[in-house]
C-alpha cells in the first residue's frame, strides 16, 4: 500500500500525512522542533522486498547514505552498531543524528533485506550488509563507473572549438 510519510531530519517526527506539521508556502516546519528540514517520503512498504522488488532510488537519501555508511564501516573492519552509524553520519552531515532518526531508518532497510541486525549485547545491536545489500551498492557503483564523466579541457575559458 502506498502512502506519503513526512520526516523531520532534525529530531526524527514522522507522520503519515501533513497534518501536525506547520506549512510555510513550500516548506514545512516540524511541530516538535520547528525545523524547516523536513522530507517528503512517498513510501510502498509492503513491496520493498530484497528480491529485486527495492531499488537505490525507491530509497530516500538518508537510507542509502546508511548502506554506504554501513559498507564503509565493513570495510574498515569497524565495530557495526547504531552509534556509531550515529557518528559517521553525523561527520558525513556536519551534524548531529539521533536516535529518532537512524534507527527507524536501519529498521527499514532490515525489513526491505538489504540489512541484517543482530544482539551484541542486551542493549546494542550489530548491522550488516546483506548480499541483496551488497548487491545494490555494486550495481550502483557499475552505473557510475560506466558513466564517461570527462569534459574536454579549455584552457582559455571559452568554446571547444
């Protein structure tokens, strides 16, 4: 079932629709913190399956900047939990990222398996990519890759001609 989710990136208030938020022309404001960060995320949760039914782009940017967060901690054999997603995210955003806001978003990428979670401890779990995860980034990364991004130089700043 499809809906619009509405998400502060300040303090993480969600809501399925506008209401509670305050609207400034195009912007919203959050009820909570009246921040104008807000995200408008049109969601279809019951299709986001790993089994090629979820897509980098079905994701909304937060989410797949955790995929390459948690890709990047994979490979610099970091210990993989949620603060210290917290932490790289918030150097990576030049801010602070709480708790409202990593964790429900790990949740879902668990629940579109491209995560897998697991108890460290009773308070602390750990996050993996999972081969569907995996799978995402390389084929991302393949579509950059193949992407021929040069320009011709023009040293005096005027037509390639």
């Amino acid at each position: 079932m499809s809906r619009d989710r509405f998400e502060c990136f300040e303090c993480g208030f969600a809501a399925e629709d506008r209401e509670g938020f305050d609207t400034h022309g195009l912007a919203m404001a959050c009820p909570k913190c009246k921040s104008l960060r807000v995200e408008h995320v049109f969601t279809d949760d019951d299709d986001l399956i790993a089994d090629g039914g979820v897509s980098w782009y079905d994701l909304t940017a937060f989410r797949r900047d955790c995929l390459l967060t948690l890709a990047r901690m994979e490979n610099d054999d970091a210990r993989m939990h949620g603060l210290g997603m917290k932490e790289r995210l918030g150097a990576r955003y030049g801010d602070e990222i709480n708790h409202g806001q990593i964790y429900p978003n790990l949740d879902a990428l668990v629940d579109a398996g491209l995560v897998e979670k697991s108890a460290l401890d009773r308070r602390t779990n750990s996050y993996t990519l999972t081969d569907a995860g995996w799978r995402m980034l390389r084929e991302q990364r393949e579509g950059w890759v193949e992407l021929d991004v040069r320009r011709p130089a023009v040293a005096d700043g005027g037509d390639d001609e």
